[in-house]
C-alpha cells in the first residue's frame, strides 16, 4: 500500500497525493455516494454535497458529511478507483431483448413489493428529460457483486422503442466509467425519482409467489418490520 501525503478540498471535490507524487481528483458527489457500507437512495442523494471535515489520518481520509456521518477511504480503495474506465456493454446482445424472470416470496407473514412499469418509466424520461436519456444510452452502467461483474445500459432500444430495462442501485459499481459525474448522477436521480412517483405497491401473502418479468418491471421493497421475502432470478 502506498501512503497518502495529503488532502485538499476542492470547490466540488477532493484532491488527494500519494507519496509517490501521484494525484487524483475525487468529486463530493462520488465521495458521498461511495461513503458508507450501503449507499444513500437516490432519491436522497445531493448532487451538491459539502463535507463538513477533511482529515488525514495514518493511510485513510476521513469526511464527515452533514449530520455528522463519518466516512473514512483507505489509500487502496482511493487509488483503485483514481482513474476513470469507460463503460462497456459485453452483456448485450444487440436488438435483442434479454428476459429475466424473478420471483418474490415472503417466509413469514404478509410482505409490501413495490413495483415500477420500467419502460413507461423510460420513456416518461426521454420525453421529460431527453438529455439525461440520451446520456444514459451512451454510458452504460457498471455493476458488481463479489466475483460477479458486468456491464448495462439503463435502456435497450431497438429501431427507436424501448424493449428492455436494467437497473439496480444497490449493486451499482463503486468504479467511476465517466468523468461527467454531474450529468451522470443527474441523470441517474432523474430516472429515480420518476420510478418513485409511478412506483405501485402489492401485498403478497407467505402462500403466494409474485412473478415478475424484471426486464419490464423493476422490484423494490419499502420499509416494514420483520418482513422477510426471498428473491429467484430466472436468466
């Protein structure tokens, strides 16, 4: 591990230097998105975000972002993710449209699902926010979870219709593929709030199985006490 030797705040980032005489630039969006074990909503995200402190400690910067929530970035974390890797799309296979079938079952008792109409969903987007669409087509997004990595557009399109989705934050890379950060969470927080707003709720029962077809439909789950559900992916 190679030791930090400072860091210092930007109008919208941080920059960090290594001993090596290395840099990197790191904007607050990003910082605050990868700050805790489990990255904010995006429907709660600021795209302005400020940190209230700035310390280096031994081989970590530690933030803390308003109220008071801590943050702390390694020397390896930050240098593995110093430099921007452009997006990718192995996964896709052109004009085709990939099914994934996901069931939803509950162990105990009832469960709230909330459910979103995708590509209604998308297209409310390009119609209200053709930019941010437009961007999404062109930067895929990256995902990873464990030994498990790959790479998605928001949207498959085939001769100008919408056929597919595929979209979840909670697995969203930590890697950045783009150096337009703003215009990425932008665009990012503007297909989320839409799924919140059209976002519908069923109950299921613990003898009912929901079955979704996740490239049409995306799945969520709102808070509830002691639920418990159990989720199948069907390639």
């Amino acid at each position: 591990m190679i030791a930090l030797k400072s860091a210092l705040r930007l109008p919208r980032g941080l920059s960090v230097e290594w001993v090596d005489g290395m840099t990197a630039q790191f904007t607050n969006v990003w910082l605050r998105d990868n700050s805790l074990h489990m990255r904010p909503s995006l429907i709660h995200l600021d795209l302005n975000p400020c940190p209230q402190r700035v310390d280096l400690t031994g081989n970590c910067v530690s933030l803390e972002w308003p109220p008071f929530l801590r943050a702390d970035f390694s020397s390896e974390f930050l240098r593995s993710h110093s430099t921007i890797k452009p997006g990718t799309n192995p996964c896709k296979v052109p004009n085709k449209k990939i099914p994934s079938v996901v069931t939803v079952e509950t162990r105990f008792g009832g469960a709230r699902v909330s459910l979103v109409d995708s590509i209604a969903a998308l297209k409310r987007m390009r119609d209200e926010h053709p930019l941010y669409f437009k961007f999404m087509l062109d930067n895929p997004i990256e995902y990873e979870h464990a030994f498990f990595k790959a790479t998605h557009h928001l949207a498959n399109v085939d001769n100008n219709g919408i056929v597919s989705a595929v979209f979840n934050n909670d697995f969203r890379s930590s890697h950045m593929t783009t150096n337009n950060h703003d215009l990425f969470y932008r665009s990012l927080k503007s297909f989320y709030n839409i799924c919140c707003e059209t976002q519908q709720e069923v109950y299921i029962n613990s003898d009912e199985l929901l079955v979704v077809d996740n490239s049409q439909t995306l799945i969520g789950a709102p808070a509830q006490w002691s639920r418990e559900i159990r989720v199948r992916v069907f390639p």
